[in-house]
C-alpha cells in the first residue's frame, strides 16, 4: 500500500541550561529551547558521530542572579545525547484523545544545526486514512530539578490542532498517584491556531484543579520569533514569566500554591488534536 508523508510545521530547542541557587533551597534552572517550521529531514552523513552538549563556559552563559549553572546544552553534536535525554514512545489515544503517535525515533526529535527539532509527520494512505507521529523527549532520572530557574526559548509551529508544550512532570508520578493526583506544571503551552498567546498551569489535586496565567503578546507571535518562557520554583511559590527581546515579563504571576516538593523532569512535546 502506498503512502504519503508529509512533514508539518516543526519545534526546535536551541539550548538547555540548569541553575541553581547559591544560598537558600535549591534551585535548578535554565534551559533554552527554540522552535523553528522546518521541512528537511534530519541529515546522517558519513562523519563520525558527536553527541557533545556545549563548550560554553558558566562566565559565557546569563544566568540570574543568586543562581549558579548546573547544566545546559548547547546541541552543538550530530545526535541527540542520550546521556542527557530519553526519547518516549506511546501509543494513539495514550492521554487527552490525542491523534499522534509518539516514537522515538531521530525522525522525529533530531539534532540539526545546533538545535533539537521536534518533527510532527502526517501520513495518508491510498485509502485516505490519516494518520499522524510526533516526537517527545525528557530528562527522567538524568536531570530531574526540584526548585529554581528553569528557562527555555523557543519558536513554535502554526497551524490548528498542534499543542506544543515545555513542561515538568515529577519524577517518581507513582509517589502521589497518577495523573492528576502526582502534579503537572506547565511552562509554556500555545495553540496552534492562536500564537500569540502562552498558557502557564500548575495541575493537581484529585478532583483535578489547575491553577493558569497567560500572557499575550502585543506585537509579532510564538511562531515567527523566538521567545523565552521561564519560571522560578522555591517552596513557597511558582512565578511564571515571558522574556520578550530581552525584556522580562511577568506571564502567569504567582501560582499561589506550594508546588509538589518532589523532583521534576524536563519534557518537550508536540501534540496534535482535532
């Protein structure tokens, strides 16, 4: 049976980075992530394959203030360092009615051009069904954060129905209970068909509550410029902003809950519903 395969819109990480706290609880911290619409498939070569993470340097890289750098990466190798990240599989239908099937592969989240692209694909057969595969990756048991800066900058794909997303989920889900009982936060989540604007959620609880901000851009969009989102963990509270050409902006303002006090994990995705 003849199928085809088309390539949508893409999101891209540029750069990771974790901080954390030079006095007090501590904190970990700043990644950054890009997103770029991309139609080229991830190029193998015939060179040897280099997976570094980044050369730069702590005096190279802005940190804030009160913060020391953890880890970061630059995406500056060929591949995907699996000794940073874990790439997920799961299953149409997994959570939320989502059409995609994640699978990890690098034809899907891929290192090109010193970022990590997160390829959605779309398939038709000869029949017209349709079908859809996406990419998803995490830092679980590598780089799990529990409180301080995290931070990402991104550009996002356009188009109904993506959902992508910079998000935390704890490392150990089992400790509370699944989903929503063992907490989600959520750093940045845009619509597809609406980009100028960024959703920060903190999820918890059984019954579910949520607790969102969002903050809307008044010039250009997530799309076609790259922003970065960021938030500040401690034990008290979840502060959410918007770093806009360098400017910082206050996005989802204070959660005014205490997080769950466990580790995080990092993950990147991209979804697509109806």
């Amino acid at each position: 049976m003849t199928k085809k395969h088309v390539k949508l819109t893409a999101a891209v990480l540029s750069a990771m980075m974790l901080a954390s706290a030079l006095t007090g609880c501590g904190s970990k911290a700043e990644e950054t992530t890009q997103a770029e619409a991309t139609t080229e498939a991830a190029s193998s070569g015939d060179s040897a394959v280099d997976t570094s993470a980044t050369d730069v340097s702590e005096e190279e890289v802005e940190v804030p203030a009160g913060y020391h750098l953890v880890w970061h990466d630059e995406f500056n190798g060929t591949e995907l360092n699996e000794d940073d990240w874990n790439r997920e599989e799961h299953k149409v239908g997994w959570v939320n009615h989502e059409l995609q099937e994640y699978i990890p592969s690098a034809d899907y989240a891929f290192v090109k051009d010193g970022e990590l692209v997160i390829q959605p694909t779309k398939t038709e057969d000869e029949d017209g069904n349709v079908s859809y595969v996406s990419g998803r990756v995490n830092t679980q048991n590598k780089h799990d954060i529990k409180y301080g800066w995290i931070e990402a900058r991104l550009k996002v794909p356009q188009g109904k129905g993506y959902l992508p997303a910079f998000w935390m989920m704890p490392q150990e889900e089992e400790h509370y209970g699944q989903w929503p009982k063992c907490g989600e936060i959520d750093i940045m989540e845009v619509l597809g068909d609406n980009i100028t604007t960024n959703y920060g959620t903190v999820h918890y609880g059984e019954p579910h509550k949520q607790n969102q901000g969002t903050y809307t851009l008044q010039d250009g969009d997530f799309a076609n410029e790259y922003h970065t989102f960021a938030i500040e963990w401690n034990q008290d509270l979840l502060n959410g902003t918007a770093m806009v050409n360098s400017i910082m902006r206050q996005m989802i303002g204070s959660l005014n809950i205490r997080a769950d006090q466990r580790s995080h994990t990092l993950l990147l995705s991209i979804s697509h519903s109806m």
